[in-house]
C-alpha cells in the first residue's frame, strides 16, 4: 500500500515537471527578440504611415536617423500640406541574404511593389554580442506620394505639384 502511494506521487510529480517545463519553455521563447527582418520592418513602416519618426528611429540604422531628421524638417516646413492618409502596409515577402535582408511591401490603394533593406548590426558599436535587424533606408526606397517613383525625395513631397 505505501509502494502504491509513491507511485502515483511520482507520477504526480512528472505530471507537474512537465507542465511546469512547458510554461518555463513558453515563457523563455516569448520574451526573446524579434529574429526576423518583417516585424521590424513592420513596426517601422506603420510608425513612418502615422509619421511618427520617433518611434520610426528606433527602427533604423544611424544612416536611416539622418534620412528621418531630413525628412522631419522638410514636413515641418510644409505641415499644412500633409492631409494625405496612406492606406494600409502589406508586407508581401522577404529575402534574406545573410546580414542584409529586403522586405517586399504593398501600400492597401497602390498596387505598385514597394522594398525596404534591413541590415543586422549591433545595437551599439562597441557591443561584440547580439545583433539585430534595422532599416538601412536608402532615398531611393523613399516614396511619400502614391505615384510610380520617378523623381529624387524632395521633388515628389506630398503637396508639391510634379512636372
């Protein structure tokens, strides 16, 4: 009879260990970083949509912060302008090429195929640990109209009338 309660109390303690693996195991893998270009890209295409270069910034490579500054005063100095809401970001795909990745995505009203490049850096330069993906905007993946791109950024901003 006491054989019996020790069985079933290990086995009770198993049921337990096991459960209490999984939630151990379910925690860990939820608080880790995100390892994948789209979410940042994501993050950083719907904080661009709303404007919000702050929290774009963080996003972004320290050449990517310069764009954004530039980019920052230019709509300070046409505010009244900027009434254009861009529809809804669709990340399409990835590719990724090692410590580069692209991320294809369509704009919800433009059927035109827009990319953004992230690059894996560190998140400080004298940190050797850890890196992670940030958008290494270049002008040239900038569109801010809902036009097929022809012209360099400060020739298509919204309100501005192209020739």
């Amino acid at each position: 009879m006491l054989t019996n309660f020790y069985k079933n109390n290990i086995k009770s303690m198993k049921k337990h260990f096991v459960i209490y693996l999984g939630v151990l195991i379910s925690l860990l893998v939820s608080c880790t970083k995100e390892e994948a270009p789209r979410p940042v890209a994501e993050k950083f295409l719907n904080a661009m949509q709303k404007r919000d270069y702050a929290e774009a910034s963080k996003y972004g490579t320290k050449e990517t912060l310069k764009l954004l500054k530039q980019l920052e005063r230019i709509e300070k100095l046409n505010e009244s302008d900027l009434t254009e809401k861009s529809g809804k970001i669709n990340i399409v795909s990835e590719d990724i090429q090692g410590t580069v990745a692209t991320v294809y995505f369509t704009e919800e009203g433009n059927e035109l195929q827009q990319k953004i490049t992230l690059k894996k850096v560190s998140p400080n330069e004298d940190a050797e640990g850890e890196k992670e993906w940030k958008v290494a905007l270049k002008k040239e993946e900038m569109q801010l109209n809902k036009q097929p791109r022809t012209k360099f950024l400060n020739d298509s901003l919204p309100g501005k009338i192209s020739a």
